[in-house]
C-alpha cells in the first residue's frame, strides 16, 4: 500500500531535521566527497557521521560508490541542492521580515 504525497514530503522533511546531516548536505553540493572529508569538515565522531550518512542513504537523499579505496557520497539529484537553495531563501525572507518587524516596533516605542 502507498503512503499518500503529504506523508512522504513529511519523512523526507524529517529525515532532512538534524544538523549534520544538513552540514553533509551542504558539503557534497560541490561534488561528491569521500568519508574521510566529511569527516574533516564536520566536528562529529566516525560513528556519528556513518549513522547520519546512512539514514540518508536509505531516503535515497545521497548515494554512495567506491573509488579506489574510498567510499564517496555524493547528492543523489541535482535537486537536493535546489532545496538546499530555497530552504536558505525562505530563511532569509523569514529572518528579514522579523528584523523589519523589530525595527518597526523599537520605532513605535
């Protein structure tokens, strides 16, 4: 049995809920990249950054091949990044209309 449109999009946004799997994200859009980078760039034990890894792994978010003796990620659509992008957006919209919102009222005072 299918799970309806709104209840994938729901998993999708939660599997996408924790920090270093945004911070994995944001990495890999410049192409894909081996563990031992990730690794580098993310202040996370070894064992932390492979469960993250894995939980997007299995949401088919990124996916993962060997190249030599390295295992590499990489996003598993150009589309993930064009989230990434409106998700930064949205950020700044909402983050702009708060400060506008403040200054309006520290007006008014």
């Amino acid at each position: 049995m299918s799970v309806p449109l709104y209840q994938a999009k729901a998993e999708m946004f939660r599997t996408l809920g924790h920090p270093v799997r945004i911070r994995v994200l944001e990495l890999l859009q410049a192409g894909p990249r081996p563990v031992r980078d990730l690794l580098a760039d993310i202040d996370v034990e070894p064992s932390s950054l492979s469960q993250q890894l894995a939980v997007l792994r299995r949401a088919g978010i990124v996916v993962s091949f060997r190249e030599g003796g390295l295992v590499m990620y990489a996003l598993s659509t150009p589309a993930v990044a064009d989230l990434l992008a409106a998700g930064r957006r949205i950020l700044g919209e909402v983050l702009t209309d708060r400060d506008s919102l403040l200054a309006e009222l520290k007006a008014r005072d």
